[in-house]
C-alpha cells in the first residue's frame, strides 16, 4: 500500500495533525530558549545591581608576623599570581581577562585616630587611615601641594620631646575629605595612641571621574575619596574618616608599630561570563575557594590569616532560589504544555487512522499482512508529522532570535529532546494503534455496545502515577524544590523529580476523573429512565458508558484548564503581592528621605507639585537607650496622619500610643518647618514622660530614657510587631514616638522624611520626575514613588517571563483544548451518525437528534471543566511553600494566594460554553440530510 496515497485521500486529516505537530514544537522549542535568555538577563541584572567592589574576589590578609609582611610591589604580584593559581576552575572562567582586568592590590591600615594636629586646632572624633595603592598616581589629580614622597624621619618635634626619632611619612588626601575634615597642605598628623606615626599632608587631589558608575578603581576604593560618617550617639559631632595616600617607600614604616594593617588583591570577576548555567558552579567554587585560602597547603604565608570578601556568593545564592521557583514554574507550564500537546497530537493521529480504517480493513481482507498495514498506516503518520515538528523546530530559532533582545543564548536539553519526543510518539502511538485494530481482518466491535475488562497493567501504571504524584507533593511541601545551602555554601540544583509534580499532579487527576466520572452520570441516568422523553436518557446512557474515545479528552481538557486556572491564581498572586512590595517599600504614595535636615522652602516646593494632596512630614534617627551601649532607631511620626496617608493601602499603620494622663500636651506641636531655637530645657532635658511603641526586644522596658537630640523620658505604651514597613526595615530596636517628641522634650522638632500621599489611586498622578525638580540638588535625599517602585519590581526579567509564560501557555492551552473537543466529535461522528440514524427511522426529530448529541458530549465537557476548575484552585496549596512566588515580589514571601475565582470561573465556564456549543453547531448540521441518506449511513 502507498503512505502517500492515504495521505492524498485524507489530507483534511493529516493537515490537522500538521498543524498541531507543527505549533506544538514550535512552543516547546521556543519557549524553554525565551526562558533561558530572560535567566541570564536576571543573573546579570542581579549582579548590575551592586557594585564591582561586591561581585569582585578580594582576598584581604592580615599578616601576624614579619615574614608576612610585604615592602615593595613585587612581592604584592608574587602573591597575586599564587591566590590566581588557587582559583577553582569554575572562578577562573569567569576572571576577567580584558584590559581592564590589571592586577589591583592595596596596603591599608584600619581604625587609625588622628590624636594630635600639630599646629591646626584640635578636633576629636577623627581618623586618617594610610593607604598604599599602586595606580592611585593615574586616577587621580592633585589641586593643591604635591604627591606624597618617600619617608623621612624627624629627629624632633617642637613641644613634642615624646615624638623624638618618630617615623614621619608623607600622606595626601581627598580635598572635600580635607576640607569637612578642616585639615590643611602642610599639616602634621600623630597617627596612633601606641608608638604613634607622624603624616605630614603634603597634597590635596581631587578624583578623576570617580562617579562614573562603571569605574571599578573607586567602588573598590570608596574610602579614599569620601568621608565615612558615623553617627557617635551622645556625642556633640560625629566620628570621620578617611583613608589617605602615601608613597611605595612608606610600606616599611606601616608594618612597624603593630598597628593595623592589612593587604588586598582584587581578582576582577567578568559579569557576562556569570550565567543561568554556570551559577551553581561558581558558589561552589567560591566555597572550595574559601577552603583553600583557610587551609595550609600549597601556600608560602600559611599562617597569615587570610579570607575572601566578597558578596559574590551570596547574591547568586539568592539568584539561584529564584530560579529555582522559576524553573519549577517553567516546568509545569512546558509540562503541561507537552502533555496537552501530546494529547492533541495523539487524539489527531486517532483521527487519521480512523478515517484509514476502512481502506485499511479492506487490504487486510484481501490478503495484506499486519505489518504492510502497519507500515502503511504508519508511514502516512510520519509524513504528516515528522516533517512539521522539524519545521516547528528549524522556526523557533529565528522566532526567538527576532524576540529575544541581545544573542540567543545557548540551550537547554529540553529544546532538542522534546520536539523529536513528539514525533516519535505520534508515530509510535499510530503503530501501536493500527496494530491492535488490524490484529484480525474484518473486526466486528461496538465500543458503545461491549464492555471491555480493564487492563491489570493500565491499573497498575495509573496507580503508581497518582502514588508517585502524592509523594512528590509531600516532598515538595516538606523539603521545597531545593534543599538549604550544602555544607560550605554551595548551592544545590533543584530536584528534576520535585519540579514534574505538578504536572503529575494534573495527570493523576485526570486519570482519578477518567475512572469516577461514569458514576455519577448513572445516577442520572437512573433519574432519566423515569421521564417520559427517551431523549435524555438515551443522551444520557451514551455518555455515562466510558467508550476509549472519552479517555483522550479528559486527559487532555483537564490539564489544560488545570495549568490554565493555576496560571490565572499565580498571575493574580503574584501582581497583588508585588504590589504589596511596593508599598512596604515605599510607605505612602511617595516618599522622600534624608538622612540630614529637610529645608523649609524644600518641603513647600514638594507641597506644591502637581498631583501632591498631603504632605506628612517625620523623623528618623538612631538613639542611645540609656546610658548603655544599645542603640535604637527612633522614628517621629503622627500615626493618625499616617493612617489617613495609607488609607487604601495594604499597609496595617498601628494607632498612636496614648499619652499619659498627667503628661498630655497641653499646647500644639510646632509645625515641620520650625526652625525656633532650641531652649535651655533643650539643653538639659525635660523630665515629661512621652509615650512610645516599642518592638517586642524593647518590651520589657517600661520607664525609659534615650538620648536624641536631648534626653528623653519614654514610656512604653505597646509593642509594634513587624517594624514600620517603608520607614524603616528594622524590626528590633524600633521606638516610635509622636512627631511632637522632641517640642516636648524642649527641643526642636524637624523632618528628616515627607510622605505624600497623591490625589488618584496608587498616587498614579504623583511624578516622581517633578519631585526631584522640587528637591533641586540637595544633596544625599532620596526620592521613590509607588508607581516607580511597582514597575522597577515588575520588570525584574524572571517576574515578567513567568507572567509572559502563563498568559502564552493559557492562549495555546485554550485553543488546544478547544480542537480536541472538535476533534472528539470528528472521531465519533461515523458511529453517532450511524446511531443517529437507526433512531431518526423511529421518529427521532432534528431538535431531539441535536439534544441527544449534546447530552452525550455535554456531561464529559462539564465534569472535565470541574474537576480541572478544581484541580488548578488546590494546587496553590498542594504545592505550599515549595514554589513561593515572593521571591519575585521585592522578597516579601507568600503567605497565601490570592484566590480571585473570577478569571479561573470564566476560563472554566468560557471552555465548557464553547465546547458545547460547537457539540451542538456539529449536530444540527444533519438537518438537511434527508430521510434517504440517513438510511443509507454505515453501509
């Protein structure tokens, strides 16, 4: 027999198979490539979000004896070239090897008080630290005095006779370090309490582009052109420092004195090299990395005490646990994607082979063998199959290339396995099929008529399914998709098995519904028998008798619908959760924050910006509690005005503590804008109790001082559980006091944050844009709106890709679905026809032939788009923790989905109406066959 003679006669058929071949390997090689490129996007834009000083490898060492310690450039490179040696294979693929990735490395000393100025009016609270940077010459230019030369000793300092023979070197510094510091060209600075060191400023410079964000030089090296501030609570002023330069020669004079000291190499990390593929790879070497430089072997300073810094490992780590959620999301959406389309393909070579099987019974009759119809059969599959899922496959890379912006990235097993999978199934499934129906000549079978035994092993294999599908849900629920970190820090793959159990979920399901869904039909049945129409329970018998063809529907439609409704609640989840996250970040519709004073003519230009309706102004510090060491962060803030701020928000503002009976303020607090000066009861204090929230580590605090601005008496008036989320991140520590606190402590109230709330929803009218054109170039404020903050969260690549998936995978769900419900009514159609026409010779009508046909298809379609309804709303909480979507919501974690019945109800209803309705379009199509046709049907 000739393939492409049945493939001619019946190519309505094999275009349909086709087609869905050809769609179907388009998805599954396309979409895991899309899935792969947003993944390297993500990795990268985590790594964008921090600076070279985090994602580089610094080995910093400590030396603790003289043969540790380093005097001259060459002995820092020997070193160099001994930790780029160690470098796991893993770390050393990704080293930076371009221009740019010159050996850097510094010699600096930590903590280092400036305890006499000689000659400049003394200040407290200042340290200078000295630094050793080789290429420091070419980043940076001098504006006043000289660089720093070699050391020279001096013999004596006038008024000094301790500092006689000290050793005395030549340092430079950063100009706006110099000026905030007060430290002029020529000044002489004792460096040290123990053996003291003198540096005598001999220039100041100014840094070459140490803004451009690209500049890896000044990440790593911050502390030589800015001023570190650290707020000292109780003191009059804070504590400064700064890391000056000094020449090659000074390195000798550094090591002396026990001061100190440390050396750093920093290995330069190329981030393009860092991809989805090769991130587990790299913690692990960062771990194994970690060991070596710990552990003695093969190094010339083993007993220096030497460690990693870097932020490298951690950031990947967090990167890695999205990923994991995200590829397990990325399964159940292939997974279901594969089933559904398998399915189809499967319920469209069913077609074909029926529409074969009388020329095919025919040449078995007349002598054919079982292996030429097979073949036969077979091959007329094949080539309606195997060349469109070749033609799915050639499509997907220049489909992708044209989507995807930058290069295709390499991919994954899946994209070359799945689509030669398909077509190697279809033409198995065709065999297998023709070879069973062909097995005798002439079959004489009614599947709606005789019942047949089920088969042991089919049992068997659909109860290990759902056993396997149970299982894998308490491992998914119990352990997540990955375990924690492995011993050392590296990070573990996400199980292969924990990730198919969703999909395997909705097999099993679908398998369960296979088997149950006759039973309640036949009570129905039972109700139908008694009616006096046979209409009904003629309908209803046909469907209630699970013939083969219903099996392939159901374990089909329920998939589709569960993935899709699943897709809807995660979609919906996900959006409100991120949405969540903007406004714990944010705190109002806008906020704006600084860490200094806001100025008066600031906060009126904000109040007039258009969109602005309120302004709340409040107060952020840290406090010494007692007379201790612990410290506090203390916001000032008028908790009612707070509310009516986040009125509409998911923010729960706790109310206002309750002012003691005896204390309550007896005049207003001063307006944000005050600028009275502070009076003497500001100076020393003022014994009026004011009321507090305190966090639950603070709560067994009752009467308490703290020391802010001036000295406060508080009083704890309940506990504030989860801190102030968009004020503040702490959650321990956290005293909340009315924005009034410091009036009546007898100081001045000011605002160090404003937030605005807008007029529309969201503060959608508030730009943040003209925000920052009203702050002007006030230094060091930061301005975020919730709008900016929702987008900035919602583009993160995996976020988006998953969101992008579903809607994708729920429009193919939707439309494979759709066919195979046509499909299924093709497929029987030749025996409802015949059926149909026994019943019309009897008096059977066209409205009651129509009403037969949608009660036999009608049934399975609803209980279908049921249980699939059903299955999609529980696999949020089958699948628990296991896939926690607040990684991809600013990492706030998922506490529940949000269960909005609206789209997965309208996705299910939407199926079962369609499908229906198309049962009943393909069954009023037979009125205008006359009476002599129908009699004629089946011979």
């Amino acid at each position: 027999m000739n393939p492409l003679l049945l493939l001619r006669v019946h190519r309505g058929a094999a275009a349909v198979l086709a087609l869905l071949a050809l769609s179907a390997s388009l998805l599954v090689a396309g979409l895991p490539r899309w899935f792969e490129a947003a993944s390297d996007r993500a990795a990268r834009s985590a790594l964008g979000e921090i600076g070279a000083d985090a994602t580089d490898l610094t080995v910093v060492m400590r030396p603790n004896r003289p043969g540790h310690y380093l005097t001259d450039e060459n002995g820092f490179r020997e070193r160099d070239r001994e930790w780029r040696a160690m470098l796991p294979p893993s770390l050393a693929q990704i080293v930076d090897t371009g221009p740019r990735a010159d050996s850097r490395f510094v010699a600096k000393t930590l903590g280092t008080p400036v305890t006499v100025r000689l000659g400049a009016k003394p200040r407290s609270g200042q340290y200078v630290n000295v630094g050793w940077v080789p290429d420091a010459d070419r980043r940076v230019r001098y504006v006043r005095g000289s660089p720093p030369g070699p050391p020279n000793p001096a013999a004596s300092v006038p008024g000094h006779p301790e500092l006689r023979d000290a050793r005395r070197l030549d340092i430079a510094l950063a100009r706006s370090a110099a000026e905030k510091m007060d430290i002029q060209v020529g000044t002489t600075l004792v460096l040290g309490n123990s053996q003291p060191l003198l540096g005598r400023v001999t220039g100041l410079f100014e840094p070459i582009a140490p803004t451009v964000p690209d500049d890896r030089f000044w990440q790593h090296n911050r502390d030589i052109a800015e001023v570190t501030t650290r707020a000292v609570p109780g003191a009059d002023r804070d504590e400064l420092s700064i890391t000056a330069l000094t020449h090659e020669g000074s390195l000798r004079q550094l090591i002396l004195g026990g001061r100190d000291l440390v050396y750093g190499w920093v290995i330069t990390v190329d981030r393009s090299a860092v991809t989805a593929r090769n991130a587990a790879s790299v913690v692990e070497g960062m771990a194994d990395y970690r060991r070596a430089l710990s552990g003695p072997a093969h190094r010339a300073d083993a007993s220096a005490q030497l460690l990693l810094d870097t932020a490298l490992d951690r950031v990947l780590a967090e990167f890695l646990t999205r990923l994991a959620t995200a590829r397990a999301l990325m399964f159940l959406i292939l997974g279901g994607l594969v089933a559904v389309a398998g399915g189809v393909i499967a319920l469209a070579v069913q077609l074909l082979t029926e529409r074969m099987r009388d020329a095919l019974s025919l040449a078995r009759a007349r002598g054919a063998s079982l292996g030429q119809v097979v073949a036969a059969g077979t091959g007329a599959v094949a080539l309606a199959a195997v060349p469109a899922v070749m033609a799915g496959y050639g499509l997907s890379y220049p489909l992708s290339a044209s989507l995807l912006s930058g290069p295709v990235t390499p991919v994954t097993p899946v994209v070359h396995a799945v689509p030669p999978l398909l077509a190697v199934a279809a033409v198995g499934f065709a065999a297998a099929r023709l070879a069973v129906a062909h097995r005798t000549p002439l079959p004489g079978r009614r599947d709606d008529v005789v019942g047949r035994r089920r088969s042991p092993r089919r049992t068997a294999l659909e109860v290990l399914v759902v056993v396997l599908a149970l299982a894998g849900t308490y491992l998914l629920r119990t352990r997540g998709l990955t375990t924690d970190l492995a011993p050392g820090g590296a990070a573990r793959e996400a199980d292969p098995f924990l990730m198919l159990v969703p999909v395997m979920l909705t097999v099993a399901a679908a398998l369960v519904t296979l088997r149950c869904y006759p039973y309640p039909l036949r009570l129905f049945v039972r109700f139908a028998a008694r009616a006096r129409g046979a209409v009904p329970f003629v309908g209803l018998t046909l469907a209630a008798r699970a013939r083969s063809v219903s099996a392939l529907p159901v374990l089909i439609l329920l998939p589709a619908l569960a993935v899709s409704v699943y897709g809807a609640v995660a979609s919906g989840t996900l959006e409100a959760t991120q949405r969540l996250a903007a406004w714990q970040t944010t705190g109002a519709d806008a906020r704006v924050e600084r860490a200094a004073e806001l100025p008066a003519d600031v906060i009126e230009k904000i109040r007039q910006v258009p969109g602005v309706r309120e302004v709340l102004p409040a107060q952020k510090g840290t406090a010494q509690v007692g007379y201790g060491g612990r410290n506090a962060t203390v916001v000032a803030l008028d908790l009612d005005a707070y509310r009516r701020v986040a009125a509409g928000s998911p923010l729960k503002v706790p109310g206002p503590p309750p002012d003691p009976p005896s204390t309550a303020p007896s005049t207003p607090p001063p307006a944000a804008t005050s600028t009275a000066p502070s009076t003497p009861a500001a100076q020393n204090g003022s014994a009026q109790e004011i009321p507090a929230l305190v966090s639950p580590d603070l709560a067994h605090l009752t009467t308490f001082e703290i020391g802010w601005h001036v000295r406060m008496k508080l009083v704890n008036r309940g506990v504030i559980t989860g801190g102030l989320p968009g004020l503040t991140r702490v959650t321990n520590n956290l005293i909340v006091v009315p924005y009034d606190a410091a009036t009546r402590a007898g100081a001045r109230s000011h605002a160090t944050m404003l937030l605005i709330r807008g007029a529309g929803n969201g503060g959608d009218d508030i730009d943040g844009g003209r925000l920052r054109a009203a702050v002007g170039d006030l230094p060091d404020i930061m301005v975020v709106t919730f709008e900016e903050t929702l987008r900035k969260i919602a583009a993160a690549p995996l976020a988006a890709t998953i969101k992008d998936g579903f809607r994708i995978v729920t429009v193919a769900l939707a439309g494979y679905a759709l066919l195979t419900v046509v499909i299924a009514l093709v497929v029987g159609a030749a025996d409802r026809a015949r059926a149909l026409s026994y019943l019309r010779t009897l008096g059977l009508s066209h409205r009651q032939a129509a009403t037969l046909t949608v009660l036999e298809i009608a049934p399975l379609i609803v209980l279908t788009a049921g249980a699939g309804l059903a299955v999609g709303l529980a696999l949020p909480a089958a699948l628990g923790p296991g896939v926690d979507l607040g990684v991809y919501a600013g990492d706030l974690a998922v506490r529940a989905y949000e269960l909005d019945l609206a789209a997965p109800a309208l996705l299910a209803a939407g199926l079962a109406v369609v499908a229906v309705a198309g049962a009943f379009l393909h069954a009023v199509t037979g009125r205008r066959r006359s009476l002599g046709s129908v009699l004629r049907v089946g011979e």
